[in-house]
C-alpha cells in the first residue's frame, strides 16, 4: 500500500509536469505556423512579387504589388483617423473625465474592443458604402480605425495614468494652463509609452481581413484614389487560398510571409521598446 | 493680464471639450452599430419571428432563413476551442507565474503572446493547407477507430469542419486566457501561498486550494473574455469549418457559424431578404458577444484593476 505522503508527492510531481506538458503543447502550433509561412512563404517571392500586378487566372507569374501598397495606404488612412481621436480619448479619460460619462466611455472602449470585426466592417457597408453608392479605400479605412480607436484610447489612457502627479502640479503652480501641462509636460514625458501603443494597434488592424471584406473589397488593379475600391494583402490571402489554383495558393503564402513579417516586426519592436520603457521590468 | 488668463480658461474648457467630443465618439460608435443592425435587420424579423431563431433550415435560393445551424455551429466550434484552451492556458499560467525558473518566464509568455500577433487569416491559411489534411489523414481515422462509438466522431473523416475550426479557434483564444490568468495569479499575496506551505501542502496542493480559489473570479472572466473572441471569430473558422449551415452531433461533419456565413454570403446576397437576414444573425453576434465582454470585464474588473494594453507585460 502506498502511503498517503508518497501519493501526495507523486500527484504533485505529476499535476507541477502536466503545466509543462501544456506550456511546451502552446509553442507547438507557433512554431508550425512560423515554419510552413516561411517555408512555403519564401520560394514565392521574386522581383515579380514586390513590382508586377496579379496575372489573370491562369497565367503563370504577377505579383502584389498593389495588395502591398493597398495595406500600407489603408494603415496610414485608419492610423491617421484612429490615431488623434484615441489619443484624445485617452487623455480624456486620464485628464478630464469624471464621474458615470468616464466610467462609460472607459467601459464602451473595452466592450467595443471585443465586438468582432465582421461587424464592424458590416455597419461600415451600411452607413458608408450604401451612401457612397461604392466600396472605397476610405470606407475600409473607416473599419480599420474603428478597431484601432479604443485600443490607442485604452493605452494612451493607462500611460498618462502613470506619469506622476507631482509633474502636473508643478506645471500649474508655475501658472501654465491645463493645455499646456497636457501638452508640454504630460504629454511630453508619456511619448514613448503612446508611440508604442499606436505600433501595437497599427500591427493588430494590418492583419485585419474581416473588415475589409464589404468595405475595401478588393482590386487587381494599383490604388486608385480614396473612394476607389482597393487591394489590400489579408483580402488577398483569403480569396487565393479559397481557389483550386496551385499557383494562387503559393502567392497566398508569399503573401502570408510578408504579412506575418510586417506585423510581428512590429509588435516585437513595441513589446522592446515598451520594455524599456519600463525600466526592464 | 486679465485678458491672457482669461484665454488660458477659454483654452482649458476648449481643450476640454474636444477630448470630450473625442470620448464620445466611442458612444457614438455603438449606437450607430447598434441601430444599423437593428434597422436591416427588421424585414427578416417582422417575416420570421421568432422562428428566425428556432428555423432549422438555412436556403438563401428558398428564402428560407433560420439561424439554428448558425447558432450551433457558432456555439458548438467555441465551447470545442474552450475544452481544449481552457486547461492548457491555466497550465500554461501556473507554469509561468508559479513554477517556471525566473530567466524562462518572460520569454516564454513573449512566445505565447506572438499567437496573439499572427492575422486570423493566416491562422486560416495554416488551418487549411496543414491542420486539415493532418486532421484528414491521421487524427480522425484514429479518432474514428478508438472513439467512433461516440456520436462525436462519426462520419468520412473530411477534415474540413467543426473539428478543425474549434482547434483553431482554441490556438487563436490561448494566448488572451493565459496572460490574464498569470496576470492574475500574480496578483494572489504569496501570504496565501506562504500559510498553505506552512501547514505542509505540497506545491500542487498550495496552487489548487490557496492560489486559484483566490483568483477565480479573474480567471472566469478571462476565459469568459476568450469565448466572446472565439463566438466572433471570422477568417480562420470560414476557411476550414467547411461552410455547410447544418446541424449534427459529429465534430467531423462541416458546420457554418454566424460569423462565417456573413462572411460567405454578405457580398453576394441574393435578395433582399437575404440581406436582411445576415443583418440579423450579426445582430444576434452583436448582443451575444456583447453580453459575453460586459460579464467578463466585470468579473475581471472586480477581481483587480488589470492594467490594459503596453504596460501589461
């Protein structure tokens, strides 16, 4: 018979195992995936991938170039609409915000954060596409900051929360205007903290696909101007890997590499930096 | 000098005011999506009624539109991704916050966070050109020869379908589960730890009766917060769930979940009935994934203030 303290142990030296067990089992389908994105990734890239539009079905080579392009033009578009009023948001909820308005804005950010993105990119197609009686760049740029706003808002907000209160009362003791402390001095010292989390938001929003479906559409064609329907590299990823072509599926790849290394470029690059920031924590 | 000081107030409020502005547009947003889904999704719902949910049959040629197999295949892929998640993020937690040597941890919860990083769509590309012919030729059969019995696994083994996307999708929500958890555990005082060593508990026993009694309303709300990602997942599910709105008890069987079939269907809808009633079923999203972040954030919430976003680490 085994006694009670020996079975105590081996129980724990099992369950303390199982976590490893677990923990080894999460880092199984990460290196999978970065391995066959690589490997399957690599052979299409060419000259032709980064220069030419997409061949006719069909044809053998073309590349993506204008998915490439049609990513980074809806970023910027999104960043540059997503970017002020998140910030601004953020540091309403630090500065300014008070009482039920705050707790609302503050709860909303975070219940609009998990709100799918199909949906998203579904009430775009009803309010701007149907308007613009056409899918548009800017209409999948207005889907793409409405996934960016809340995460820079919740971001810029807890930052702000950080910088000590003593810099704020100094600023106003030496008279300066609110403005001006939010500017010169809160602002000021929160920089990095805010940079990083607008590169965070900017490599979640680049991997979108969900919300570009019924907005940005898609085009085999170089972008066009704002309320021209667009390229982008998620959308492409979808539709080629869909089709029964050996061909498209190997460009889905390629396609899949350069995203997946824009985007975790990125976010490494933030994670770094906001690890320095925080004074290596 | 009046004049300076008064601008500087004027400034203030200003300033004020347009972060306000800001702040509402939050507000703003929601009740936009809320009335633009609830306006389309009106002519389906005035036609079906309350059979809009209960209807079994899902036939965009027919104008037949019942959301059940939606809502199944939604319900049944997310709770097959929480089965599978939910005890390797709490392992994968404990791991990191309890047991790991101090150099492992952080890099180790940086790896569990890239999953984080990867685009759905490339989880779907992955899930259909790997996962699924590995699903195909080797996992189902054999599930197919030890546990066939069960009504679960029953069926060609296509792999395409219930199975693939509730795997995917458990990848897709592990890393949100484990970092709020090992946030979470982190947060437990090691008195707690410290008394049930004192007694003479064994570490297991310490972490399973002092550390996540202690913190089992944050841990509930992060696995709450990981099915509201799964309930809503679009891409990676599309691409290997099979895309076919029945309802059947095997995992091998192809399904279609809300997400999915807007996805599939939105951009080429038939009429407009058919329009209408993916309105609806993203309604129906709407509320559920809403409802389901409300309660996970309050749990969440109520068991401490987690810090959000680059400064949770």
């Amino acid at each position: 018979m085994v006694s009670r303290g020996l079975k105590r142990k081996l129980w724990n030296r099992f369950m303390l195992a199982l976590t490893v067990v677990a923990t080894a089992a999460a880092l199984v389908p990460l290196a999978s995936i970065l391995y066959y994105v690589a490997v399957r990734g690599l052979p299409a890239l060419n000259l032709d991938f980064f220069t030419k539009l997409p061949a006719a079905v069909g044809e053998p080579g073309g590349g993506l170039a204008n998915a490439i392009l049609g990513t980074i033009i809806l970023v910027l578009l999104a960043g540059a609409m997503a970017v002020p009023v998140g910030i601004l948001t953020g540091i309403y909820l630090a500065e300014f915000g008070r009482g039920r308005l705050a707790w609302t804005v503050r709860f909303l950010c975070d219940v609009l954060t998990g709100v799918p993105s199909i949906i998203v990119g579904i009430v775009v197609y009803s309010t701007v596409v149907l308007t613009m009686k056409r899918f548009s760049a800017l209409a999948g740029g207005i889907a793409l900051a409405i996934i960016m706003i809340p995460l820079v808002a919740r971001t810029t907000e807890e930052i702000l929360r950080l910088v000590p209160q003593s810099l704020r009362e100094a600023s106003l003791a030496l008279g300066a205007t609110r403005v001006r402390t939010v500017r010169s001095v809160v602002l000021r010292s929160a920089m990095g903290g805010i940079i990083t989390g607008v590169m965070l938001a900017t490599a979640r929003i680049a991997g979108e696909t969900a919300p570009l479906l019924f907005t940005a559409l898609n085009s085999r064609y170089w972008p066009g101007g704002l309320t021209d329907h667009i390229a982008s590299l998620p959308v492409y990823i979808f539709t080629y890997s869909t089709t029964p072509y050996e061909e498209l599926h190997r460009l889905a790849w390629g396609a899949a590499l350069i995203l997946v290394v824009m985007v975790l470029t990125t976010s490494i690059a933030a994670r770094l930096a906001a690890r320095r920031l925080n004074g290596g924590r | 000098m009046v004049g300076k000081a008064g601008r500087g107030k004027i400034k203030d409020t200003l300033f004020a005011g347009i972060s306000g502005l800001a702040a509402l547009s939050i507000i703003f947003i929601i009740i936009v999506m809320l009335y633009e889904l609830v306006v389309g999704a009106g002519p389906a719902l005035a036609r079906f009624g309350w059979d809009f949910l209960t209807g079994t049959r899902w036939d965009p040629v027919r104008e037949q539109f019942g959301a059940w197999p939606l809502i199944y295949g939604t319900l049944v892929s997310s709770f097959v991704a929480l089965a599978l998640a939910v005890p390797l993020s709490l392992g994968i937690a404990i791991y990191l916050a309890e047991l790991a040597p101090p150099w492992l941890r952080e890099p180790v919860a940086f790896l569990v966070e890239l999953l984080a990083a990867i685009p759905s769509v490339v989880y779907g590309l992955w899930g259909l050109f790997v996962l699924v012919p590995w699903l195909r030729t080797t996992v189902q059969p054999f599930l197919g020869n030890t546990l066939g019995f069960l009504p679960l696994f029953q069926g060609p083994p296509l792999g395409m379908g219930m199975l693939a996307a509730g795997l995917v999708l458990a990848i897709m929500i592990l890393p949100i589960i484990t970092s709020i958890t090992r946030e979470v555990l982190l947060a437990v005082p090691s008195s707690q730890r410290e008394a049930m060593l004192a007694l003479g508990a064994t570490r297991w026993e310490t972490i399973r009766m002092a550390v996540l009694p202690y913190g089992r309303s944050g841990i509930v709300g992060a696995v709450i917060l990981g099915l509201g990602r799964a309930l809503g997942e679009t891409m990676a599910v599309t691409m290997v769930i099979g895309n076919r709105p029945q309802v059947s008890l095997s995992l091998f069987h192809p399904g279609q979940t809300i997400a999915s079939v807007i996805a599939n269907e939105f951009t080429e809808g038939f009429n407009e009935m058919h329009l209408s009633a993916l309105l609806a079923s993203a309604l129906l999203l709407f509320v559920i994934t809403l409802l389901v972040n409300i309660l996970a954030r309050l749990m969440v919430w109520r068991m401490n203030k987690i810090p959000q976003g680059v400064s949770r680490e």
